[in-house]
C-alpha cells in the first residue's frame, strides 16, 4: 500500500476515535519523554511531533493529514508573506470565538441534526448581519435555514456555500445556494 494512502487511511481511521483515545496517546508520549525516550512515536506508530519544511500547497497537505493523525506539526515556511498568513489562523474549541465574523462556514458531518445545532450556536454569537453559510453537499440548504430558522428567527441568514475537495486548489470549484429564505442581508462573498 502506498505511504500516502497509508497515512490517510490512518487519519480517517484516528479523526473517528473518540477523546480518550486521544489522551491515552498523549499520556504515552508524555511518559516516554519523561523517561527520555527518544523514541517518541504515537501508538498508532507515527511521530509525535514531525516537521514539515515548506508550507505551500503540498506542505499544507502533509501538515493537515499528520495533524488529523494526532502528531504535533511545524511548519517552516520561506517566504514571509505565507509564513504571516499562518499568525491570521486562530484554532479554538470555543464556539464565542466566531462573535465579529462576517461569515461563518460550517463543516460539520453530513446530519441534519449536527448541523442545525451548529449552526444555532453559531448564531446564538455571531452578528445579526452575519451569514451563516453551510458546506452541505447532501442535506437541503431550505430546511436548514427553516430548522435554524425556527429558533433563530432569521432562516435568510443561512446559505449554502459547497467547496468541492480538495479545497486548496487552485481554481477550487465553489457552488453556493442562497435558498428561499430571502432577507434583507447584505451580499457577501466567498
């Protein structure tokens, strides 16, 4: 089996276990680095904390996938410009955190019911002339924006925006759906 393919089967197969697991492995590299082990590799067998030199496009790819595979990841990257774009990224658990976005886009797995208690969160913090944009492929846009709707009181803030995968390349086809909820919100942009 090739490396890649191996890789990102193993990160499909980790993104799924459950937040235990993922503290069993850090309590593992934790106590191998007390016993200064330098053998500091996951129980999956991938590194703890690996280097990626170059942040571009493949570099991103290789960072994401060792990422979503729990290892820790730093990226080195050359040009300035690229390497300031990385201090405009903010990771959080915290929902609050998206209060004073003028967009925000939801990923979550494909159920109506993961979604719409995304989306109510989300809009519970965001600004009232916020979208609040789903990346659905397969669920309908309508009956979010009604289900969200319904709760919020604003279904025309919800709005399809698909990014077909995989999203960093160039050109990346995008399809968006407003639905029929039409408010009087401003046109954004993707």
């Amino acid at each position: 089996m090739p490396v890649i393919a191996a890789v990102d089967d193993l990160a499909q197969a980790i993104l799924f276990e459950s937040e235990a697991k993922a503290d069993r492995m850090q309590a593992v590299i934790d106590q191998k680095k007390k016993l200064n082990m330098t053998d500091t590799t996951l129980p999956s067998g991938l590194p703890a904390h690996v280097g990626v030199l170059g942040g571009g496009r493949m570099g991103a790819g290789i960072a994401h996938a060792f990422l979503v595979s729990g290892s820790e990841v730093t990226v080195v990257e050359a040009n300035p410009d690229a390497a300031d774009a990385a201090s405009r990224l903010t990771v959080t658990s915290d929902v609050a955190d998206f209060a004073g976005c003028s967009q925000v886009i939801e990923a979550a797995p494909e159920d109506m019911g993961i979604k719409t208690a995304a989306l109510e969160s989300v809009a519970e913090v965001a600004g009232t002339d916020a979208w609040l944009r789903t990346n659905t492929s397969s669920l309908s846009v309508d009956e979010l924006a009604q289900a969200v709707g319904e709760v919020t009181g604003h279904p025309e803030r919800i709005c399809g925006l698909h990014f077909f995968n995989p999203v960093l390349q160039p050109g990346a086809r995008i399809e968006t759906h407003r639905g029929h909820h039409r408010g009087r919100l401003r046109r954004g942009t993707a």
